[in-house]
C-alpha cells in the first residue's frame, strides 16, 4: 500500500493537501458519519430501500471524505465507493450489509495500517487506529444481523458511524484549534506534540 508522493497524481479539489486547513477534510467525515448516525436513530421503522439508500450515500460521501483527506491510498477509496454502489444496486437487506461490510473492512483494514505506519509521526496516527478498529469492528457485525432486517443493519452501521463521528470531530476541532495558535502568534500546541 503506497500513498501518492505528491499532490499532483491527486485532482487539487480532491486531494486533503490544504496546508491553511487540514482540519476541513476531517470535519468534512465527521459530519457525514454523524448526519448518517442521526439517520439511523431516529427512523423508526426503515423499509430495505431506506438501508440501501442510506448506506449507500453513506459510503459514496465517506469515500470522497476519506480521499480528500488523504488518509488512505485511492484505491481503498474507491472500494469503499464500490461498496456505497453495491448497496445501491443490490436493494436487499443481505446485499447492503455485506457491501457495506467489505467496504468497512478495507477501509478499517487501510486506516490500521496507515495509524501503526505513522505512529510517532503524524497527528491524526491515534485516531487513524481507533478509526480502523472501529471501522473493522462494524464490518464484522453486520453480517451477524441480516436475518434481524433493515432496522437492526442501520442499527448497526450506524452506531459504528456515531463513534467515528465524534472521534473526527474531535479530532477535527483539535486541528482546528492548533493551526489557528500557530497564526496567531504561535498560542497552540504544536501538531507534533500533541501525540
């Protein structure tokens, strides 16, 4: 798994290479995963179409979030859009979960990788891992669920999301805050000492 070396093989509206703002594509994620979690908690009684639909958009928005912030190679980004597809073709309860499922796990699987590779170097390695494992962890469940029908895969899928929501907006915000210290006369903590 190797990522680009540069931010040329990257279109620029997509890559997460905004040095003024690295905290937006993080944000970006954290508000798809948390919308998405919101979904799933207070539709009462989803149809096979709503499960479909909405992990299917889900997936779709989390790959485009996940490459823009240039957290994992394009390649597992556009499984894990594969995956949003696959949800959106299939219209059954078994197609969605195990789509959403395999795109999980690879996206899971990559952020891992991507937090032990990075760890001691960048900011975000810590989250990256807790992100994978939970990434992960929802991809193993899900097919544990099919037989309990749509409500209970958004159940699922979604409570994963809410845990990844609230991790990037954490993390989201914590950037934020420390290239807003670093331009204003340096009253942030310093990226590197954060972890």
């Amino acid at each position: 798994m190797t990522f680009p070396s540069s931010s040329a093989s990257v279109p620029s509206w997509l890559s997460g290479s905004d040095d003024a703002a690295p905290w937006k594509p993080v944000l970006l994620r954290a508000v798809i995963a948390l919308v998405f979690g919101a979904l799933t908690v207070f539709w009462g009684a989803p149809s096979v179409q709503v499960l479909a639909w909405a992990l299917g958009l889900y997936l779709l928005a989390t790959a485009f979030a996940v490459l823009r912030g240039g957290s994992v190679p394009a390649a597992l980004a556009a499984v894990v859009a594969l995956g949003g597809v696959g949800a959106l073709l299939t219209q059954s309860d078994a197609g969605a979960a195990l789509s959403a499922s395999l795109a999980l796990l690879v996206l899971g699987a990559g952020e891992l990788v991507q937090g032990l590779r990075q760890r001691g170097r960048k900011v975000l390695a810590r989250d990256w891992l807790i992100s994978g494992v939970v990434g992960v962890g929802t991809a193993a469940l899900l097919p544990f669920f099919i037989s309990l029908g749509a409500h209970a895969l958004l159940g699922v899928a979604g409570g994963g999301a809410i845990i990844s929501g609230v991790l990037w907006t954490l993390s989201g915000l914590s950037l934020r805050h420390d290239a807003g210290g670093r331009r204003n006369g340096g009253h942030g903590v310093p990226a590197k000492d954060v972890n």
